[in-house]
C-alpha cells in the first residue's frame, strides 16, 4: 500500500517517500510532510546548486549550504536559483 502524506511543496495530499532520504530531525521531517514528486523536485534543485556554485557535496562547507537550501525549499518559503543563473534551452 503506497504511503500519504500532505506535502508542503505540494500542498496537497500525494504519495510519500518510501524511506527517509536525509538523516537527523530535519530526514524526519522530510520523510512525513514530503512527498516523491518534492522530493524529486528538490534534487533536480539540488543538482542545479552543486553545478552554478561548483561545490564538492563531501565539503563541510558545501553540505551545510545544501542542507540550508533544502531547509528553505521544504520548509522556509523556496530556495533561490544564482542570480546569475540561465536555464538550459531545450
């Protein structure tokens, strides 16, 4: 049976993640108020930052902005794209 949640990115009821997906409070929290389509949202997101600002995901200082963006884009009204940032044509 799939599991549901009302996901905040949503704002509706859809299917939750199968498992959580992150560690600590802030894993909890995304496994019970976000949904798969969210989820795969923010690593679409995700991938963007780690390419525009050129960060190392093994960096402490890389995973702490990470881990602040996806704070901002589950929880904290969205996480911003660079300012300088073009979206790829196509």
């Amino acid at each position: 049976m799939t599991r549901k949640v009302h996901c905040v990115v949503l704002k509706s009821e859809a299917e939750g993640l199968d498992r959580p997906t992150y560690p600590g409070e802030l894993g909890r929290r995304i496994y019970e108020n976000v949904s798969k389509e969210a989820w795969a949202r923010w690593v679409r997101h995700q991938v963007m930052l780690i390419n525009e600002y050129r960060l190392s995901p093994v960096e402490p200082k890389a995973r702490r902005l990470l881990e602040a963006e996806m704070e901002k884009f589950f929880f904290g009204g969205g996480s911003e794209k660079p300012t300088d940032y073009v979206a790829p044509k196509g």
